[in-house]
C-alpha cells in the first residue's frame, strides 16, 4: 500500500523525486548531532517490501533518500538492509554499492538462519563474508534472532482472524529449525554463537537482536500462539527473562564491553 501522499505524484517522477529528497535532507539537518546512522527504507530486497516498485523505481527511491540524508548532514551514514542473500539483494549491491560516488557508508544485513532460511549460527559467517565482499563496505547486523516456539495450535480456516497468512502461519509450524528446534534453552544457545561470530568477524561493527519482547499476537495472521511472529523476544511477554536474555547480557558484558 502507497503511504506516500498523492501530491507527490507517480514514483519515479521528478516531482515525487524531489519531495523525497527534501524530506530527506530535512530530517538529516533537524537531527544532526542526535543521529548519524540511517536505515533507509526495510529489507528492500523482498517483494513484500518493495511491493509494486520496478528496479529502477526502487533503486531511484534508496538512492535519493541517501543523498537527500547527506545533503542534510554530509557526516550521516546512510545505508540498507538487505533481508536476506539471493539475486535481488545481489542486484542492489552492484548497483548502489559498488559504484563511484556511493552514497551508502554501510551494509545492513538480517539474517533468521534456522527459522525463516536454512542454516544456523554457523550461516552467519559466509552471509557476512560475501555480503562484505560485495558491498566493499562495513556490515551492521540489523536483526537476527532465533524463534523459541515451534508450533502452535493449527486452526481451520474458518476459526482465523486474518486473511493473509503465510505458510508459518497457516500451519503454526516453522518449516526450518536448528539443533534441538525452537525452544527458550535453544533460542539462549543461539544466541551465544552468534555473538562470538559476530565479535570476531573483522567485517562487522555491530547488530541488534530481534527482538526485546515476545508479541502477544502475530502481526501476519492475529492468533496468539504463532511461531511466525510470537516468540522472538528476550523476554516473556510479561517482560520475565527467557535464558536468551541472559546470554545476551553475558555475550554484551564479556564480548562487547
């Protein structure tokens, strides 16, 4: 769905172009010395974030947001995240990273190896690897996690709330899973390794767990007891620690400082 606001006109267009760019620019001048970091736009690699968007249209959108940022605030550090690798993410690389005069300072990557890809931890590394290797730039882990709910309880089609719903949710099931399957003492024990994966890459200047609390539903379908969307907190949602919250403290204090 468009959020853009119609007098912006089609995208692509000068105008629609435009518009973009100042906003962009403004927003990096109105908060310059607060943030230098940006994430401009979410996972635009997948066809459930750049929707209808052409390559062209999607490209001309990250790009001009960046350097509308750096316009703004020529120390901004602007830069995607890929949701995953495949040819598309690939495509984008080529095309808005490894060209001259770039306007991306850095590579975001996400990653759920074990619950939403094949793999595990040990995935991690040759994701990072060519993903550096392509972007020629420093890589941020913008989100990774691990599941802690393997199943939940199947309903029919006539007991659901939503009506999209993706394969995870339809069959309260996660396809993919990693050691012993998705659970707290699991979701701790991946966490563990990919801290040291990520402390020791040279590549890697940071990352952020997904995420601080479980969902008390899912945001795809709506039931309460989906491993899609429910399970990847920290913390309970009552904010009770889960074992993943005690590794990510451990990792923090004794890999990160």
């Amino acid at each position: 769905m468009r959020a853009m606001p119609e007098w912006m006109g089609e995208v692509g267009s000068a105008d629609y172009q435009k518009a973009l760019f100042d906003a962009a620019q403004w927003l990096a001048e109105r908060t310059k010395g607060k943030i230098t970091y940006w994430q401009v736009a979410n996972e635009p690699d997948i066809d459930i974030f750049y929707g209808p968007l052409t390559k062209d249209q999607n490209i001309g959108f990250l790009m001009t947001a960046a350097r509308g940022l750096l316009a703004g605030n020529p120390d901004a550090k602007p830069g995607i995240n890929l949701g995953y690798i495949n040819d598309y993410a690939r495509l984008l690389m080529r095309e808005m990273y490894a060209i001259p005069d770039s306007p991306f300072a850095y590579l975001g990557i996400d990653g759920y190896m074990g619950s939403w890809q094949l793999g595990g931890p040990e995935t991690w590394v040759s994701y990072i690897d060519e993903t550096a290797r392509l972007s020629g730039k420093p890589i941020l882990i913008n989100e990774w996690g691990f599941s802690s709910l393997q199943w939940g309880e199947k309903y029919t089609d006539l007991e659901r709330k939503n009506f999209y719903n993706q394969q995870v949710c339809y069959y309260k099931h996660w396809q993919y899973t990693w050691g012993k399957g998705h659970t707290p003492e699991e979701q701790a024990r991946y966490v563990r390794l990919c801290q040291k994966i990520f402390a020791d890459h040279p590549a890697v200047i940071g990352n952020f767990f997904f995420r601080w609390s479980d969902a008390p539903t899912c945001w795809q379908c709506g039931e309460p007891d989906c491993p899609a969307e429910c399970a990847w907190g920290c913390v309970d949602v009552d904010q009770n620690p889960k074992p993943a919250y005690y590794a990510l403290q451990e990792g923090n204090r004794t890999l990160f400082g």
